[in-house]
C-alpha cells in the first residue's frame, strides 16, 4: 500500500493547518524539554522557550532583554564571542561550543550550545541557540582526568617501576622511575624487544655490554611471559638480573600480568623493582650460615641446642662416635635424660631472674662439667655453657 503524505497532513482549524507557523512552533517549543534562545544582533535575549526554568532556574520573561554574556562565565566570553561573530559574518553554518553559565541559584552548568545565524530570517531576526546541559558529562571527564593524574603521579615517583609491552613484546610504556633503577631513560626503551634487555651483548642503542653470560636470565623472563600471556590476569612472579648501561648487575622481581583484555590498558603489564640488596643480605646470610655449620659440624664436641623445656632441638652429628648413640635418637629427647640430677644442681649455675618458668637459667658458668650418660649407660664428663634465648650445651 503506497504511503501518501495525507496521513501526516495537519487537521482542519489547527494552528499548523491554518498557517500560524510561528505560533504553532513558538507553543511547541514553550513545552518542549529542549531549550532555545533568540537573540538579537547585541547578543540581548528577545526570547526564549520555557525549558529555561528547569535548566537554568529562570522563567522565560526573567532573560528577556538579558545580555548572555551577563550569564557566561568570565572565562569563556572570548570563547562565545568569537564563534557568534563568525556566524553573524556568515564564516560558519552554525558555531558549536561549550560554555559555563550561570543557574539561578548561583552555581555554574556546563552547557552545549549550537547556534544558527537567522538575522535575515523576516520570521525569526535572531541568532537561534539551542542549550544542551552537559554537566554530568564534564565532571564525570573531570574526575577522570583528575585520577589519572592521581595515579600517575603515584607511578611516577614509586619505588617500583610499571612498563607495559605490547603484542610484539615491545615495551610500548615505562614509568620514569626505570632511569633511577636502571640507569636508563623510559623514551631510550620504548620499542625496545624485552629479550633485548637480557642479550649477553649488543651493539648500538640502549644497552652496551659485554663478558656477561645472562641465558639463564633470559631463558627465567621468557619462561614468565610465555606463562602470562597463556593465563590472561593471572600474575607470574619470576627474579632474574637486568645489567645497566655501565655493565652491573641488578637483581629484578619482575611480576607479570597479562591485561590485553582490558581496553584501557591492551597490553602485558610488568611491574618491577630492584631487590640487589635484598639478594646481597640472603647471599651472606646464607654464606654466614654455611661457614658456622662447616665450623660446627667438624668440632670435637657435641652441640646440643635446647629449648626452655630442656628438650633438645638440634643437636651436632657426632653423637655416634663420642658419646656412643645416633643423632636422631637425641632429637625431642629431654637432656635430662643424659644427665644425672646431682651434677644439675651443682651452686655453680648461676640463676637469673629473667629464666622464670624454665627448668635452666638463662647463664651458666663456662667450665661447670655436668656428668652424662652415653648410649651404653657409661658416664662421662663435660664442660657446658649457655646462651639466650636457647640453650647449646658442649659436651
């Protein structure tokens, strides 16, 4: 069924139908959520639609004859008024901006406005504006902007560093604080292949080094990215050195995430930092510990260390051959039971006040020779001393 025009024809006696356009278009924009304004050649209101009230909390016949500009906000009148000349001088169809102006009440809204020039229109002579408000918008932009810059600052000057590396595994980002780790400049290591940064040399760019044999530390860094990019959003932590411009050494835990998922950031995400120090103090703890182990484990005596209930906790490996019974038969047992009671209470013990509730003092006099008993009930001799917060008994 063809579709004429007559289904949309205006009826008899309306004010369309009757040719008051003007009327007809003035009452429908008086109840319409949109709001207008006509302003003359000044830039003086001569009229406006009823939305007003609720946009700006003024009605209609309160802006007649206002100056906008009395309304805009000190800070964007070069604004409106170079966009409403150019469309008076006809340079543009129709200007398009945003500007602050200001509610009944005192507050300030941001405002879209579209103008059109009909100065020559005999029907309208004005300059039509349309306002849209657009407030929620801009502070919701503003808040926005206002966290990122947050948490940009906070990444800026963060101990750790954050890069983010890009589907070729190109580092695409990297915070500032990589020049204060590393020695080198972010802008030097954008584009920059992350296994570049474990090569054991390379000639030109960024890193310069040589002598260095790091396979162990690339094969460590791409074991972990492989890993993230397999787990979308699961983290992969991994330690491995980075060497700087000048060739050292520094020890990196690195932790993987793999974000290609999340729109705002499309990329593997490392979050690093320099724990050199910390792997520092563990090497000589540990090398601290093996030489006081070696040193103990070869001695003649027999290293007993007990807690405050006298039950041994640790005890030397040369039980067996000095005094005749295996290692693990000592370990839980109360040295007790491999002393008798009378050499216990010998007055050379000194007591001390901070030894309440357990069955020793905290100090012993060097030199007191308690009597134990060996595996094969014979009893023998030995010389101990204590220390806190345990007790180590030579014997």
């Amino acid at each position: 069924m063809a579709m004429t025009s007559d289904r949309f024809a205006a009826p008899e006696g309306t004010l369309a139908h009757r040719g008051d356009s003007r009327n007809f278009l003035a009452t429908v924009l008086e109840h319409s959520r949109d709001v207008t304004v006509v302003l003359d050649g000044g830039g003086r209101i001569q009229w406006a639609s009823g939305g007003t009230k609720a946009l700006l909390g003024y009605a209609p016949h309160e802006l007649i004859g206002v100056d906008c500009l009395d309304l805009v906000h000190p800070d964007d009148h070069r604004t409106l008024v170079d966009q409403l000349a150019l469309a008076r001088a006809g340079t543009i169809d129709e200007a398009r901006l945003a500007v602050r102006v200001r509610h009944a009440d005192g507050r300030w809204y941001h405002l879209e406005v579209l103008g059109n020039n009909l100065l020559d229109e005999p029907a309208v002579q004005g300059i039509v504006l349309a306002l849209r408000n657009i407030s929620p918008q801009v502070e919701a932009q503003e808040a926005l902007e206002t966290s990122e810059k947050r948490f940009r600052a906070l990444v800026q000057h963060s101990f750790e560093g954050i890069a983010i590396i890009d589907e070729e595994l190109a580092i695409s980002w990297i915070s500032p604080s990589i020049a204060d780790m590393f020695g080198y400049e972010p802008e030097d290591l954008i584009g920059f292949a992350v296994g570049d940064l474990l090569a054991a040399s390379r000639e030109g760019g960024p890193l310069e080094w040589s002598d260095t044999d790091l396979a162990g530390d690339a094969e460590v860094a791409a074991n972990a990215v492989t890993e993230a990019l397999d787990h979308p959003g699961r983290p992969v932590t991994v330690e491995y050195r980075v060497p700087r411009p000048d060739g050292e050494l520094r020890w990196t835990e690195v932790r993987f995430v793999n974000l290609f998922d999340v729109p705002s950031v499309g990329g593997l995400v490392a979050n690093f930092r320099d724990i050199t120090e910390r792997k520092q103090a563990e090497q000589a703890l540990s090398d601290s510990e093996r030489r006081f182990r070696a040193l103990v484990q070869n001695s003649t005596d027999v290293i007993v260390v007990l807690d405050a209930d006298s039950t041994i906790q640790w005890v030397t490996d040369n039980t067996l051959p000095v005094r005749g019974s295996d290692r693990s038969e000592w370990m839980g047992r109360d040295v007790l039971d491999y002393c008798t009671r009378t050499t216990l209470a010998r007055p050379s013990v000194v007591s001390n006040p901070s030894s309440a509730g357990s069955r020793f003092p905290t100090r012993c006099t060097c030199g007191y020779g308690p009597t134990m008993r060996a595996g094969d009930g014979s009893r023998s001799s030995g010389e101990t001393c204590s220390t806190i917060p345990t007790w180590e008994v030579s014997c």
